[in-house]
C-alpha cells in the first residue's frame, strides 16, 4: 500500500518538511548507508522519524527502537502498521528466549547478582571482610561492567570501571584485586541462573551480545534517543545491522545525561565511528523561542530558532511566589528532589493538583515508613522521624567516612526523610493515621512507575532535569538557577580552576542544556531568594577582571553565570503581548494633539 492509500486514522497530514529534514528524508529514500542525526531540542524529530517510517518499503520488515515503553507506544501509535515499535530491552528479551536452549520463560529478578554474589563470597571470600558489603559491591559492579562490555579477566580495566562509577571497595587496596577476581565467577553464574529463567534488566541485552545470539532480522532500524546508548546497547543494536538492517541513529549529544548509565556525550560519536555513518543535522528547534535558543547557543552553538519563531519569555521569580504562580500543565524542574516533594505538598494543600516524578523517591519512602512505623501511626510520629534521621546521618558518616559514597548516601538519607516528614504533615495531626494511608499517598504523589515518568500527568508536574528530558511545557519553571554549576568552592575560583576542566564538567553543560529547552512560551528562573541571580551575575562579572581570569571563560560556572546574566536581561524586556478578550487600545495620538 502506498503512504497515500493509508486510512484515515493513520493518513499523513500535509507534511513540508524543514531544509535538514527533507535532507534526512532524501537521504532514507535514495541513499545508502547508515547515518546519525543530530537532532536538537524540539526540532520535530518524532515528525521526522514519522515520515521516514512511511518512505519504508512494505515489504521489507523494520523496527524503531526506544528506550522506555511510553516512547515506543507513542511511537507505536503514529507509524505505518508494517513497521515495528519497541524497546531495545524488549528486543533482547525476545532474543534472549528465542536463544536459550531449554528457557521457558523469564522472571524479572532484580536481586539476582546480590543473592548470587552473597553465595559466592560465602564461598571463596569469607575472610575479606563483611560478606553483605562485598556482596554489595560485587553486585554493583558485575551491574556496570555488563554495561560497559568490560573484560571480568582483566583487574584494570575492571578497576577502571569500579573507579568511573565511584565504587568504592570495601576491603583494602591490597585486597581489592582478590575481591575483583571474584568477578568472572559471578557473570557465569549470571548466565547459567539466565538459562533458568532469572534475568535482571541489563541481562535482557546483555546476554544476547555476551552469549553472540542472533537477533530478528530486520531491513531496517532507526534508534531513538541515541545519545543515550551504552556500549552494551550500541554492541546489540550493531548486531542488528551485522544482520543486514540500515540503520538511523537519532540522538543530540548536548541531551547526553546519562553518563551514571554509562551513556555519556561520545555516545554518536562512537555510533558513527562503528557503523561509518553519515552525520545530517537538525538544528532548527520549532519547540523554544527565540529568546530560549539565545541562552541554549551559550552549549550548543548549532541550534538555530524556527524562521518566524515566537520571541518568548524569561522572567525572574523569588520562591515565595512560585506557589501562587504554578498552574496545571506547568513543569517544574529542580537538580535534586528534596525541595520538588515540599513544593508539591504545599501545591496540593492549596488546592492545586501536583505530582513528582521519580520511580527512586516513593520506594524509599515508603520503605523508610515501614521500618519505622507499624500500623498505626503515633502522635510524635514526626519527631521519630526527626530523630531517626540524625542517627542515621551519624552511622552513614561513622561508616563512609573515607568513602566517595557518603555525600550520595546522606543525600538520598535525607531526601527521604524529609519527604517522609512532609508526608505526615500531610496527613495532619491530632486525627488518627495509619501507615496504609500514608503509603498510598506517597504513591500518589511520587510516581512510582518508571515508564510513567514519560507519560503525561494532570496538573503540575515537579520532576528533576534528568527525568525532565523528553517533556515539554508552555511554560517551565527551574529552581534555583543561582546555585547551578557552582565554583569549585562555592565562591572565588580555586586554584584548580585554571585546570583543564573535568571529564563531567560537560556533561553537567548537558543537564543545563536540558533544562533550558523545555518550554514553549515562558521560562521562569525561580530564585531561592530576591536578586539571587543578580548576584550571582555580579559575582561573576567582578571575577573577570582577576588576573588569569581568562583561563575561566570556557569553563562551566562561567558561562552559566553569563547565561543568568543574558536571561536577567531578558527579564527586564517582557515579551509583548496581546490583550485578550479585551478592547484594543487605540493608537497614541499624535503630539500636537496631546498637548491639548
């Protein structure tokens, strides 16, 4: 059938297509070869990879890979029926059964590598040290060397991974590379478990590259969110094309943020170098205004507004007002979540519906409540919580001291109590609650559901920039703009400063790339205080004439400063606007009538 021929229900709308689309278009239909396309932000990439499922030939089959359910049935729902949606993770475990010999089925067990490492340190390591912690680490490595591809037989490079990932062992340098070595051990263990049916997430990709199973084959595959590719998902998407498929990897290296799941902003770079792919751009972003991609150039120069573009707003808002201001359908971002759980406490309490996004925040809470409480809750249910938050800090800084770990671990110990506590005030005091009821509210304002997090909610939703990505809003606030890419000290440049920047220092620009990119009207810059941002910006300004200070332009918290200089600026010129539902002013009469 041609694409013309579709119903209805799947008809394409009149389509003209931008100059860097049509050439992606142009290049599926008549080229060949794989390419990489670097898509900005909101630059209709799913429009684009809309279209170019409909120039695919009928009879030829072809896929689109995803990384989350909610992505793949968007997808699923706007492209021709001969051509597949799904995720890279399905697409293993479709392997993985079609592969394995005797294999029944899979069951999801998440705890696999901890229970198996726990039995394999009983085993051979019992005078290392604590068998739980060894496990632990253990776990936490087995996790991150299955996605980085690392030789289990190699103690560097299985040292280089623990050291990327800040796994900190806990047993002695001189002890690490016999706990290391336990490592090869618990992968096999891992597959043979696998043949029985027990996979965790990454084994669904990781054995059918590991174990060299054969994919479906497929004439064509286009990869969504392709910045975001691991090496052990780039490895089984390259056997795909090992397979026969052309392929289109889709991705923006500037929206690479997941480098803790071992996607950093090299990612294209590597799909490119491996498959000898094209690079076509999409720079032209028809989502942000014009104002919006002038702050966004300060990290990605390429990105151009749609010819016509609106000119937008950036405004400057002290936190006081934000309870006020948000309404259903606004988006607020925050780095960190802790202060996303008060504000939406405090959002509901005033009648306005809210939710967090995070599929790592309710669970902990909820377990938190349950250790402490059971049933019924008692009056001074706050102050239990109050209280066992201090001991925990303490026993975390008595067992972490020396460890890179600690400052995460007191983070996520505090974030949980402290929206365990607001939880409870929720609920209110001096009226009896129970544990079930606080249990269900945490679910309801803390989604639980990964996949959820892309799906869209009612009322305003409170996410952090990392699970901000993907979503999009007419108007977004960003918390606390003023203490983002913060200097090395706090304040005054280190002496480090002048060095060359550090590995992560880009891929934190990422993070403020995303979040400068997710609205379509009106971007509010939400201080923590009045004229925090101003200062901020004089701060920044005054350093600039200290001597060397020119080593310091290209780093991270200067050109953020100039960014919140830019947008203060910005928020000093409002964006005009029409009156609606309102009579027209008439035009200012000429001067020699006013003087009457």
């Amino acid at each position: 059938m041609h694409p013309a021929e579709h119903t209805p229900a799947t008809a394409p709308r009149a389509y003209a297509p931008s100059p860097h689309q049509a050439r992606v278009l142009a290049f599926v239909e008549q080229g060949t070869g794989h390419a990489v396309v670097e898509a900005t932000a909101g630059s209709g990439k799913t429009t684009t990879l809309v279209q170019v499922a409909r120039l695919l030939p009928e009879h030829e089959p072809a896929c689109f890979l995803a990384f989350n359910r909610a992505t793949a049935a968007e997808l699923r729902a706007r492209l021709p029926p001969h051509v597949e949606a799904t995720t890279i993770h399905a697409l293993g475990r479709a392997t993985l059964l079609r592969g394995l010999a005797g294999a029944r089925g899979v069951t999801p067990d998440e705890g696999k590598y901890r229970a198996l490492a726990l039995a394999l340190v009983r085993e051979r390591a019992a005078g290392l040290g604590e068998a739980a912690a060894l496990a632990g680490h253990l776990a936490r490595l087995a996790g991150f060397a299955r996605l980085e591809l690392t030789d289990a037989r190699d103690p560097s490079a299985v040292q280089a991974v623990a050291e990327r990932y800040g796994l900190e062992s806990p047993v002695t340098a001189a002890l690490t590379p016999a706990l290391h070595g336990l490592l090869p051990a618990l992968l096999e263990r891992g597959t043979a478990a696998a043949r029985a049916g027990r996979v965790d997430f990454t084994d669904m990709v990781y054995l059918p590259v590991a174990l060299r199973l054969a994919p479906p084959r497929f004439g064509f595959v286009c990869v969504d969110e392709a910045q975001d590719l691991s090496p052990l998902t780039l490895a089984f998407v390259l056997r795909l094309v090992e397979g026969g498929a052309r392929a289109v990897f889709v991705g923006d290296p500037r929206q690479a943020i997941y480098a803790f799941a071992g996607a950093d902003r090299r990612s294209l770079a590597r799909v490119a170098a491996a498959t000898g792919a094209s690079v076509l751009p999409l720079s032209v972003s028809f989502r942000c205004p014009t104002r919006h991609v002038a702050l966004a150039r300060r990290f990605s120069p390429a990105m151009e507004p749609a010819p016509g573009a609106a000119l937008g707003s950036v405004r400057l808002a002290p936190l006081g007002r934000l309870p006020r201001l948000a309404r259903p359908g606004d988006l607020v971002m925050c780095r960190v979540n802790g202060p996303l759980v008060e504000l939406c406490l405090r959002l509901t309490a005033a009648g306005t519906p809210a939710r967090v996004l995070g599929a790592d925040l309710a669970g902990p809470v909820v377990a938190l409540a349950r250790r402490l409480f059971a049933g019924r809750l008692p009056p001074d249910a706050e102050a239990v919580v109050a209280r066992h938050a201090e001991a925990e800090a303490r026993s975390l800084e008595q067992r972490l001291l020396t460890s890179a770990a600690l400052g995460e671990a007191l983070r996520r110990s505090r974030e949980a109590h402290q929206a365990l506590a607001l939880l409870l005030a929720k609920l209110g005091a001096g009226r009896p609650r129970r544990l079930d009821d606080l249990e269900r509210l945490a679910r309801t304002l803390l989604v639980d559901d990964p996949e959820a997090d892309a799906a869209p909610t009612p009322g305003v939703v409170l996410s952090t920039i990392h699970k901000a990505k993907g979503r999009e809003a007419e108007r977004v606030f960003l918390l606390f703009p003023e203490e983002l890419a913060p200097r090395p000290d706090g304040g005054a440049p280190a002496a480090a400063a002048l060095a060359e920047p550090p590995l992560d220092e880009e891929a934190e620009a990422n993070v403020l790339f995303v979040a400068l990119t997710r609205a379509k009207r009106e971007l509010v810059l939400v201080e923590r205080h009045p004229g925090a941002v101003a200062a901020r910006v004089a701060a920044h300004r005054a350093q600039r004439t200290r001597p060397g200070a020119a080593h310091e332009r290209e780093r991270l918290p200067a050109r953020w400063s100039e960014v919140l200089g830019l947008a203060a600026l910005m928020a000093r010129s409002p964006e005009p606007r029409l009156a609606v539902g309102r009579r027209r002013a008439a035009p200012p009469r000429p001067r020699s009538d006013r003087r009457r």
